[in-house]
C-alpha cells in the first residue's frame, strides 16, 4: 500500500514556513500601522501603543510603574464597505492620579479622532494595502499545500478500503482492542474481530459476522447482523486501519 507519509510531513513543514513568514508580514504590518497611530496619537511617546490586526491598545504606566492598558482603538470595515475608527474605554468613579492622567489622554486621543479619523484612516489603509499582495499570495500557497495534504491523505484512505475490503471478505479483521463500529443508525456495537459473510446483489448490504469481548471472562461471543450498509462498513474499518490485527505484512 502507498504510503504518502514522507510527502505529508514535507509539505507540514512548507506549510511551517508559509506559517511563519505570514506572521512576520503581519508583525512587521502592525509596527507600520503603530508607526500612523504614534504620529497622531503618541507624538511625545507618553504613551505605548500595540497594534495587533484591526486594533490598537494603549497604554500607560501607573504610579507603581506597573504597565496597564488604557483605552482601545479599533479600524475596520462594516458589511457596506463602511471603514470606522473606534474608540473604546472603561469608566470609573476613581479618581487617583493615574485616573486623571488616563482621562486627560483619553480627551486628546478622542479629539484626535474626531478631527481626523477619515485622514488616518486613509493613511492606514495605504500601509496596510502595503503587504497585502504578499499576504494573499502566501494565503494562496498555503492553501495549495494543505489541499495536497487532503489528496494524500484521501488517496491513503482509498488504499486503505481497497485492503480493508479484501480482508473484510476474505478472513475478516481483527483488532488489537475492541472498537465501537456502527452497523446500522442507532445501532452501535464493541466489536474484537469483523467479517462480511455474504453480500447482497446491489453491494450495497451485507451480512456480516462480529466477534465480542467478554470482559469477565476475555471470551469472545459471534454475532450475525443482516443489512448492514457495506460502503460504510468498509469505511469505518478503514479509519481504525492502524488498530487491525496485521497477522501478515500487508502490501
């Protein structure tokens, strides 16, 4: 059987890569964008701005030099295409230093973007507009990659059935610790071993023979159900492929 093992993990560590790049293009977008902010908001740099995606954080040390964000900003684009800048802060009755201190750059910040928010808003669409072709290019990468993945992966599942079929109607399977396979909607049992005794003329249904472990005494019970939908079958025997007794190397 095909084993695409060494592809899947060759292209995880592509998609590692892509991965990281695309964090550092946005690391790096965040500090230009921090750049707009600081220009308008933070021209003394009293204040420590954080941007991460479409919001930005403030903040400001207090008199215990203990760093604590004040206030948020947030840029984005509604439904119609409508770009907004938002402003959002907590109130208090608290009235200490840092309280006051807080409100007084809350009033200049507030001004700021009353007065220019269309300007600034301009402006950090222009940097983010920046690296957004690379950004949908290695979205695109990545996306290639991990459709790939789900080829090898269906093709390795497709190799799987193919055997688990043989098997199914030939000796039958056998699992190394019972499974919960579902024979029939609501019927779901344990089951140790498994075999197709006869298939109907469609191959759509089959009577199949399942073994049963009794716990307290490790012995095994063979059951008979009827009607059992075979692709199905096949198919969660397939996905618990790893756990089949493999008497002989299968090819």
């Amino acid at each position: 059987m095909k084993n695409y093992s060494n592809e899947i993990a060759e292209l995880q560590l592509l998609i590692e890569e892509v991965r990281k790049e695309s964090a550092e293009l946005q690391k790096s977008n965040n500090l230009k964008v921090k750049g707009v902010l600081d220009s308008y908001f933070n021209p003394f740099s009293e204040l420590d701005i954080q941007v991460s995606g479409t919001s930005a954080s403030f903040y400001m040390k207090d008199n215990l030099e203990v760093r604590r964000e004040i206030f948020s900003l947030y840029f984005y684009e509604r439904f119609r295409g409508e770009t907004l800048l938002d402003l959002s802060y907590y109130t208090t009755s608290e009235c200490s230093e840092f309280e006051l201190e807080r409100l007084m750059n809350l009033g200049k910040v507030a001004k700021v973007v009353l007065e220019k928010s269309e300007q600034i808003l301009r402006e950090i669409a222009e940097v983010r507009k920046s690296d957004l072709i690379r950004s949908n290019e290695l979205y695109s990468i990545q996306s290639g990659y991990e459709k790939k993945i789900q080829e090898y992966k269906s093709a390795i599942l497709d190799n799987k059935k193919v055997e688990v079929e043989l098997l199914l109607k030939g000796d039958g399977v056998f699992f190394v610790e019972d499974k919960y396979i579902e024979l029939k909607r609501n019927y779901t049992v344990r089951v140790v071993s498994m075999k197709i005794i006869t298939v109907s003329k469609s191959n759509k249904t089959c009577v199949v023979q399942f073994g049963t472990l009794n716990r307290h005494n490790g012995s095994i019970r063979k059951l008979v159900e009827e009607r059992v939908d075979v692709q199905s079958l096949i198919h969660q025997i397939a996905s618990k492929y790893e756990g089949i007794v493999q008497e002989v190397e299968l090819a």
